[in-house]
C-alpha cells in the first residue's frame, strides 16, 4: 500500500455495524474485486473492492470475508481468507500478507488460506438459515464483466437450491454512507492533497499552456503526497469545457478562456472530488465574472441547505430554483421561462443539465440511500455548473461537505474560489 496504515479499530468498527444488521442465523460473503485485463498479458493496477475495504481494510486481490455472528464454532464468527504466500509468488508478484500481517491490518483474528473456504462455507450453510451475498448495486453500474461476488453467488445458489438467499448490498448502502470521524478524516486529507496540486497547477497556468502540462502538476503533487488520482481528471479548456466528461486533456489553453480543472485525491482509498475554473490569463472578463459569480452563490447557498434530515430531491430542487433565477439575470432564460419552470422540466437544464452533487467516501460516487435523507456522517459533493457552448463558456465549482448535527462543514473552506481569492492566487504565480 502507498499510504500509510490505518487503525484496524475502523474496520472491527464497521463489521460489528453489520454485524448488528444481520438477522438470527445470517451469514454475510464479501470478495476483493477482480484483477482487471487489458491487452495481451497486461492487468490494471488492482483497485480494492470498496465493500471488502471498509470492512477489513484488505487490499490483496482473491481476499475474501466470511461473517457468520451465531456460528456454533466462535472461531468462524469472523475470518478472513487469504491466497497463500510462496516463493513463486514473493518472485513475480511480491510479498503476499502473512496471517499476522492481515490481523494487524483488519483486526480480523482468524485468517486462513483460500484452499480452507469451500469447506469451511459448506459447514457453515449447513447450520445457516439465510445467506447474504453481495453485489455491486450502484445505480449507475455496468454489468458487461462478471464479479466475484456474483460468481460465487451463482455457484452457491447452484449447490444449496433450498437455503434462502439475500442481498447485503442494501445494507452496505446505509451503512457506508454515514462516515466515522476517521473516514471523514482520511477524505479531509485527500482534499487538502488535492488542493495542493490545484496550487501547483495553477503556478503553471498561463497562455499557451497545454492541459496535459497542468494534469503533470496535478499527479506529480498526489504522487509526492502518497496519493492516487481517483477518477481520470478534467482539465478542460474554452468550449471543451462544456463537454461534462472531457477527459483528453490535450488542447491549448488560449487567452481570454476560462480553464475547468475537475480532480480528486485518493488516499487511503478514501476520495477528494473537487472543480474549480480559472482565467488563462489571471482576471475574468466581466461576462465570465458575472456567470462564475452566479455559480459560485448556487455554490454556497447550497451547501447551506444541506442538513440534516434533507431529501436529495429537494435539496436538488433548490438549487434549480435559484440557477433559474440566475440564468434570467444572466441573459440565458427569460422571465416566462424561469416561471414555466417544473421539477420535470426545470428552466435551468438547458445551462445546468447534470445533478447537484453525490455522496463521497471509498467510491467516488459512493453508494448512499438514493434519496437519503441526509442523516449526521454523509459527505456529499456540491456542484453547480453553467455551460454556455454558443459562448465558448463553461464554469463548475465543486467542494466536499460533511452533514452534521451543527450544520455543514465544508471540507474544502481553505481551497480559493471566490473569484477575487482565484485572482490573487494566480497573481501571486
């Protein structure tokens, strides 16, 4: 792992959180994610399985956790399987976790070799009634490649026809979505590395620069500060900023355009997501001033209404409500248009067509209950935007903030955004 270790506390923590989920005679399996292919013999670099993590803190691929809370033998209420090290291994792949290592690391006391899981899950669907299986239920996700998870699933379902089956990712959903003080910590770090690298991209910045030389700066800085990019960044200038997803990064930045630079942090597999967009030259015009001034209050009024007890309906709601007040002042949409507006046909999608923001932790859009409410521990992103093509003009700002009892805490309060903060930022080089 590049970061350092974390408390294995977070981890014995969230299991007994699910654990307490789990009805009388459950037991719950949870697997690393896949080594991904590319060409020929080539892998990606393994991402861990979110669920995995936030369970035992694991990041070795072919991982997997076994939890049975009523097991007759105490010893398989709780284990962790693992490939076993050897020679030939430790030479092409590196070292491999040791039991200890993995105990140390998860909190997990009893850790066996994979060779040990189809008897140990045969003995113990024997004296289980109800097997929770898990599957990747994000609202957004592609099924084109077959998970562990499911395969295992398939094979289960296949051999024990008679036993009841159910799906643990809704439980995860709840329970991931509210933070610990921990996690909350670790993504309030990856955002302060995040706002470093935006220091350093920005000292770059000027006419003629290339939008690869600022995705340099960016890595270069996570890469100094042990972190990962978590998502393929967005560094997109003049009217390329107004494809929501521009990912080249390969044009000029002109003078007289606007730059949006969309990036997150990723340490400790927790993630940063922020958006800022700044003058090529170091001062808006007034046109560009005036629609970074009305994000930027979308911005701020919504992190206000982010509280507890909040729909993400309703709290998307008025931001739409308030962009459409902003695009009539703008010039964008007329009086009559703002007042025709509807939660099915908002007056704002022609210039803010995307969502308001998403929750934020081990996934980048991490899963949440899909409408909330917000409850004390989500962290959710903010982030307004207006798109103008016709205009060559796009600006997204976005920051990470913390729910609580208190009121929002916005997490990224120290990055510059006002436009006069990003001014003096690039005047001071």
């Amino acid at each position: 792992m590049r970061h350092t270790p974390l408390d294995p506390t977070l981890f014995a923590v969230n299991r007994r959180r699910l654990t307490e989920r789990l009805p009388g005679r459950a037991m719950a399996v949870v697997h690393a994610a896949d080594v991904t292919p590319t060409t020929g013999d080539g892998t990606r670099r393994m991402h861990p399985a979110s669920d995995l993590f936030w369970l035992t803190g694991i990041e070795q691929e072919e991982s997997v956790l076994v939890i049975a809370p009523q097991a007759a033998d105490p010893t398989r209420r709780e284990m962790l399987f693992l490939r076993e090290p050897n020679e030939h291994l430790a030479q092409w792949e590196g070292d491999k976790l040791t039991k200890q290592r993995a105990t140390e690391l998860s909190g997990v006391a009893q850790v066996r070799w994979l060779s040990e899981l189809p008897g140990v899950l045969h003995a113990l669907l024997c004296e289980s009634e109800a097997v929770y299986l898990n599957l990747n239920e994000h609202e957004r996700a592609a099924y084109e490649v077959e998970e562990r998870d499911l395969r295992m699933a398939r094979q289960l379902i296949a051999r024990y026809p008679l036993h009841r089956f159910e799906r643990l990712a809704p439980i995860l959903r709840s329970l991931r979505a509210v933070k610990q003080p921990l996690e909350v910590e670790l993504i309030r770090r990856a955002v302060d590395i995040t706002a470093a690298g935006l220091r350093r991209a920005v000292a770059v910045l000027r006419p003629g620069a290339m939008e690869f030389e600022l995705e340099a700066e960016l890595v270069a800085e996570f890469t100094r500060r042990r972190a990962w990019m978590a998502y393929e960044p967005i560094v997109a200038s003049g009217r390329r900023a107004c494809v929501l997803h521009s990912v080249d990064n390969d044009a000029e930045c002109r003078a007289g355009e606007l730059v949006l630079v969309d990036v997150g942090a990723s340490y400790g597999n927790y993630n940063a997501d922020l958006t800022r967009t700044y003058p090529v030259n170091g001062r808006f015009t007034p046109r560009q001033r005036a629609v970074y001034d009305a994000v930027h209050r979308v911005l701020r009024d919504s992190i206000a209404r982010a509280t507890v007890g909040t729909t993400l309906r309703d709290w998307k709601r008025a931001a739409q409500v308030q962009m459409a007040g902003e695009l009539v002042s703008l010039g964008l949409i007329t009086a009559a248009d703002a007042a025709a507006d509807t939660p099915e046909q908002p007056a704002c999608r022609k210039y803010f067509m995307h969502g308001l923001g998403h929750s934020l932790g081990l996934g980048v859009h991490d899963i949440a209950p899909v409408d909330g409410p917000l409850e004390p521990g989500w962290v959710i992103t903010v982030e307004p935007g207006i798109y103008i093509p016709e205009e060559g003009l796009a600006v997204r700002l976005e920051n990470d903030v913390v729910v609580t009892e208190r009121g929002p805490i916005d997490l990224a309060a120290d990055v510059p955004i006002a436009a006069d903060e990003i001014e003096s930022l690039m005047a001071a080089g």
